[in-house]
DNA sequence: GAAAATCGTTCATACTCTGAATGGTATTGT
DNA sequence: ACAATACCATTCAGAGTATGAACGATTTTC
C-alpha cells in the first residue's frame, strides 16, 4: 500500500526533529547568554513562567509539569529564593509542602527577561518579514499548546 | 520617539526564545530516545550530517561548524568509528590533519537516522494540516540558513 | 634551521541533572 | 488510637556532557 499523504524528508536537515534540535540549541545558548545579567538561566524563568501564569504552586507540581526531578526544583527554588525572586511557604493546611509565589522583585525579573527575550527575538526574526514572523508564532504556539508546554 | 514597528510579545511564552528553547529541548528529548537503538546521539548525527552534505572534513572544521570544542571531535569520532560509520585517515598532505569521511555504513546508519526523524515528525507535526506543515518547514528553513545551521 | 603556529589527543575539571536515602508530615487500615 | 503506609522536600553521591589547558607531532614562517 502506497503512502498517501507523504510528507517525508529526503535530508536529515530537511526535518523537525533536526531543525528544533539545531536551532533550539542556538538560541538557548543565546538566551542563556542574554540572562546572564540578571543570574538567571532558563530554568529559572521556567519555574517564574509558571507561578506567573498558574500562581502559587508546590514544589512537586513544578517538578511534574517542568519534566524534571523534585531535586532540581530546589537548587531552582534556592537560586530565586536567594534573589528575593519568590517566597518560599509551608502550605498551613499541608505542612509538607513548600508553596513558591512570585514576588515584586520575581515580576520585575519576568519582566527583564521578557525584555532580553524580545530583543532576542528581534535578531533571530531579522530576516523574516511581518507576516512570516507572525505566522511562525502562530505554528510554534499550537505545538507548544499540543505538547502541553506553556503558551 | 516611538516604537513603528512593534513585534514584541507581552509574556515570555510568546517569545521566539522561549518556544524554540522549550520545544527544541522537548524534541531533542524524543530525538534522543529515537536515537538509542542505532547507538548514536544527535551530535553523533551532526558529524555524519556535515560529512554527506561538505564531503570529507577534517576534524577541526567540523569543530569549528558545529561550533564545539576540537576535543569532543574527538570523542565523536572514535565513536563513530567504532560503529564503522566514518574512516579516519591522515591527510598525505599535511599529516597533522585527520580526515572523516562517511563509509558505506554510515551511509546506512544517516538513512535510518532520518527515518527515525521522519517518524518523530509525523508525531510532532501531527496537530498540523499539510499546508501549515509546509509553512513551519520553510520557515524554520529561512532561519537555519540564516544562522549558519545545515539546511 | 630555529621559532612559532597548527592539529589532534589526553586529562582534569565544571556543570547540569538524576535517583537513592532521609526526615518530617499526612493518610489509611484495623 | 496507633501502627503501617504514602507523600513532600531535601541532601548527597554519581552519571553524562561539555570545555580548556597541556602535550606530542607536524607544518609554516622568518
């Protein structure tokens, strides 16, 4: 039986999985670089993304929908803790729990980030007209929204 | 003086630099797993990418178009070697140099590399209709080109 | 022909992340 | 009521990946 909705590459370069690799490494580095200023690393504006969009939430539920071990999130949550970033409560009605919110300083931080990442975003869009930019949005948005990552 | 031309998003996850650093972290996981049953990892695959398109290369090139350091070439390459997928032999002309170039095997070995992304992009490309498909491809075409990436 | 530069390799090290072990807290079963 | 079990956060040891410095061999420069 013949495939009928063929829509296989003929090069390796010519697919997602290579292009999202190889790109995504590029402008993580590049990110990663631009966040350096405010000590932060992607993560770390990973687990802010989340308060910020969600609110208050336990450890372990940022560990489960960040996809990372509950470890991580402490060295995570030590780091933004130090930098005044979050607060860091037990959960009165369950004392196990550490409740992470985002504070003043947290926000003004989302908002510095924000700030690199559009500058970011300036370059890597450099050679994309306005229509083509937005329509790249649009797509990378509804895989984002379909694999369950923030948007 | 105002903004004429305002693309900047309103949250971190709108952002070029967000999306490709979730999204080519999430798709570099699968590619990884995808990966394992050839023995290979994605860097693996970016040697034997450089080798099919350029033809043989010296070890330090390809450091300096992956952008890794010469030392993990290295480590790649004995690798590779080891799966008889490159050949590894010392330039007549200057004999400092260590020449990869792909074997039959890594022939092979690429092919299935790239059935093994055609697949996962089947996966990930799924939500989308064949011309939004089309689109995303071209797209981040432009972009691999424009940063220098294998296209 | 000596000095400097280049290529590949090894090795020590940094960094990120995970998984197992632990202490404290909550829930379940009897 | 209370023992057994499950759960959350934390610490710690260790795996995996990458870099950069040091070295030997070779080539280029002066």
């Amino acid at each position: 039986m013949l495939n009928v909705n063929d829509v296989n590459a003929t090069s390796l370069p010519g697919t997602l999985a290579f292009r999202f690799g190889t790109l995504g490494a590029m402008v993580t580095d590049l990110f990663v670089a631009a966040l350096a200023p405010l000590d932060l690393k992607p993560k770390h504006v990973g687990v802010m993304v989340m308060l910020d969009l969600h609110g208050p939430a336990a450890q372990l539920e940022i560990a489960r929908t960040m996809g990372v071990a509950p470890s991580l999130v402490v060295s995570l949550a030590d780091h933004l803790e130090k930098l005044g970033a979050i607060q860091r409560v037990r959960d009165a009605g369950d004392r196990r729990r550490q409740v992470l919110s985002l504070t003043g300083k947290g926000r003004e931080l989302l908002a510095d980030a924000l700030a690199a990442a559009n500058r970011l975003d300036a370059d890597l869009a450099g050679p994309l007209n306005e229509k083509d930019r937005k329509e790249l949005n649009r797509l990378l948005g509804v895989l984002a929204a379909e694999a369950g990552l923030p948007h």
